[in-house]
C-alpha cells in the first residue's frame, strides 16, 4: 500500500495517531484511488493486550424528592435568606 497526499492535520493521544490529508493518491496492489480528502486512524495493537474500550462517564446521582413538610419548607425559606438577616433572627431568638 502506498499513500501518497498533503498533511492538513495530525495528531498522536494514547498510542494512536490520526492524519488528516487531502489530495490524496492511494495505491493498493494493482488498484489507484484519488481521493480530495482522506482521514487515517492507526494505533498499534502490541503496546496494549486489552482490546480499545470506550471510556464511559460515571452514572449520575439520584435526586433527592422534596420533602413537603412544614420543617423543610422553613428551611427552604432560610437557605434564601441573606446569612446577615439569619444572624439577626438566632440573636433575637436567643434574647
């Protein structure tokens, strides 16, 4: 096999290269492709015994439902207050 174009792009991340090309010329035996524009992925298989495996995001934690009692509706009301205003109110609570 023979590639033949110019290089737009390439990059190598873990073990793996990707070349993006254009005006290209393939020749593979006795067959020729022209192509304007090609991509080649290639990694090599000996470095990593295990097969390439795609990386999947950590599941997402449950919500927790509303509680509709009377104590969590306060402190709904108090997580909004401004922490200055929630001061005043324990000092005079404690007076």
């Amino acid at each position: 096999m023979t590639l033949k174009g110019k290089a737009e792009n390439y990059r190598h991340c873990d073990n793996t290269w990707t070349f993006v090309m254009h005006d290209c010329d393939i020749k593979i035996e006795d067959k020729q492709l022209k192509s304007s524009h090609c991509k080649i992925v290639a990694f090599d298989t000996s470095l990593s015994g295990d097969p390439v495996v795609p990386h999947k995001p950590p599941p997402k934690p449950e919500r927790k439902k509303a509680d509709g009692s009377k104590a969590a509706k306060r402190r709904k009301k108090e997580d909004k207050k401004h922490p200055d205003a929630v001061k005043k109110e324990e000092k005079k609570d404690k007076s």
